[in-house]
C-alpha cells in the first residue's frame, strides 16, 4: 500500500496590506529613497529569480548546489537524526531536496516564506517527494517574529536552514540580529545550515548581479510592477533602470532601481518625485570572508562548527552551533 501524504498546515503571517502600503511610502519618502528586497518576492518575481539562477554568470546556485551535492552526506552526519528542519524562504526546493533526502528520519519541514504561491508551489513538490514527512509551511516574514508550528513528532534537534547567500542582502547588525533568532529557534542543542558567498574579484561579482540577458534587471524592475498590482501604485518601470556594482570598501554589491527621466509617482494620495538619474536602493549583497562570518557568528553567540566549500572556493555552506553558556 503507498504511503498517504500527511495533511499540510499553512500558517499565514503575512504582513497585512496596511503595513506594506505604510513601509513603502516611508522608503519612497527617505532621503535618499531605500526599499526593502523582500518585495522582489511576488509570484513574478519568485519566477524571475528562478531564471536569475541559471544564468552563466550567476555561479552562486551553481557553486552551493556542487557543494550540496558532494557534501550534503557529512551535512546530515553533523545534524544527526530525527531533525525538525526549519528553512528561511522555501525557493525552488531544489537544494532542500538534497537535503532531506540525506537526512535520516527528519520529522518535519518548517518552510518560512513571505511569498504565499511560491510557498505553496515549493511545499506541493516536496511533499510528493516526501509523503511521511509532516510538510508545516509558514507564510510570513522570517525577519519578524512569527508562530512556529508543531510536529506531530519530537523533534531531537531544530535545525535552521539558510541557503542562497540571503543572509548577504541584510546590513551587520540586522544580520546579527537574524542570527540571534536562529539561535533562539534553534535552542541549546540545535544548529544552522547557512549559505555565506565568499569575497572574489570585483568583476565576477558584478557579473553575476549583471548578467547579459537581462534577467537580473527584469527581476529588480519587477519590484515597481509589485506595487502597481499590490498597492494601487503608477509607476512606469519603462522609466527606470536596474543598477548594481560592487562597493569594495564596504564589502557588498548594491543594487539600485535609478530613474532614467525626472517624474512623479503616486500611491495612496501621496506624490513622491524622482530626479532623473536619482537611484533608489533596493538591496545589499554583502561578501564575507571566513573569519569576518565567524566574528559575526560569535557576535550572535554561535560557532562555526563545519565550512564546506565549492572546487573554486567561490561560496560556502556552513555548520552553526551554540557556543558554550
């Protein structure tokens, strides 16, 4: 007889619709305007990043899934067994599959992702993959607080999952504060699987945030497209163009959304103006070297316990665990 797939729970801790209107109108009113990244991730946009990951100049996909793929046997060595794995955005599952493939008896799978279709499209696939696993998806904003669900079974161990560089794209001391929560999810005995991109030449970075089909601008522009269709808003994305380079001095690449002609946009009875040439900041994509990720980590009470690393040393995925109280 095949096994049934478990019921799956979705919890829904979206950001309601007030509050998006409200931070958006706060970013576009800053001097000079800066909007969060999380609002790339609507359905277009989950879609478009997908393409953004098979792209030939997009070597980080590439690089963790080689990781993934030779060394996702010793990953599950170091979480052991009967793990409640809780990952921060869901994606394309792709490399979480790898994962709990490896696992030995995971209890359940804790996806957190603000996107509600591109959560439910990743959770669909790998419950058909996984039909014993208890599937607890969470539709919310991993950076706030949220409700954790519960498996049916104990788990022996809560392991944060977080790959795709994302954490990259948050300042040091918001990153440090998202790793604290992952400490506190993960409790005294838990760990965290972490994708960190590593520091390289300048001209591979901006490649990969450049890439020559377009697909990376297409993604960024999709932002505006986002609020028109979400909020009400009239903006013209013909009228911007995607921006992004890499800032050495300060270790990241930073992205812009740059207006191309001086105009006026409107969203909830309010006028926010743009200069031609006035850039918008959309998002930062800080590179770290291995002992600046650690000190970081140490900051947020956590050691890296395992790094495992791609053949050209491009990208790592690393093994956090609590330090000693």
């Amino acid at each position: 007889m095949s096994a049934q797939a478990q019921p799956t729970l979705l919890l829904d801790s979206r950001p309601e619709t007030s509050e998006f209107l409200d931070d958006v109108c706060q970013g576009l009113s800053r001097q000079p305007k800066r909007l969060s990244s999380k609002y790339f991730y609507d359905s277009e946009g989950s879609k478009l990043f997908e393409r953004i990951c098979e792209q030939p100049e997009y070597y980080l996909t590439r690089s963790e899934l080689t990781i993934m793929r030779e060394h996702v046997g010793a990953m599950a060595d170091c979480l052991g067994s009967e793990v409640l794995l809780m990952e921060f955005g869901s994606g394309s599952g792709q490399k979480t599959r790898l994962l709990l493939e490896a696992l030995q008896a995971p209890v359940a799978y804790v996806p957190v992702e603000i996107s509600h279709t591109a959560l439910l499209d990743s959770v669909a696939g790998l419950a058909k993959d996984f039909p014993r696993l208890d599937m607890l998806p969470v539709c919310a904003d991993f950076t706030q607080t949220f409700q954790t669900p519960l498996s049916r079974i104990p788990a022996r161990r809560t392991v944060v999952y977080f790959p795709g560089s994302t954490l990259g794209n948050f300042e040091s001391n918001h990153a440090l504060r998202l790793l604290r929560q992952m400490r506190d999810i993960m409790g005294c005995h838990g760990g965290a699987l972490i994708g960190i991109d590593l520091k390289k030449d300048s001209s591979l970075l901006e490649a990969a945030y450049n890439d020559a089909a377009g697909v990376t601008a297409a993604f960024t522009l999709n932002m505006l497209a986002h609020f028109n269709r979400e909020l009400g808003a009239d903006f013209h994305p013909g009228q911007f163009r995607h921006y992004a380079h890499y800032n050495a001095l300060a270790g990241r690449i930073e992205t812009y959304i740059v207006s191309t002609v001086e105009q006026k946009v409107h969203l909830d009875g309010e006028t926010f103006s743009f200069a031609a040439d006035e850039a918008l900041l959309v998002e930062y994509s800080y590179k770290y070297s291995s002992q600046g990720f650690a000190s970081l980590a140490a900051e947020a009470g956590l050691k890296v316990e395992h790094v495992w690393l791609d053949p050209a040393q491009y990208f790592s995925v690393q093994y956090l665990v609590p330090t000693s109280t």
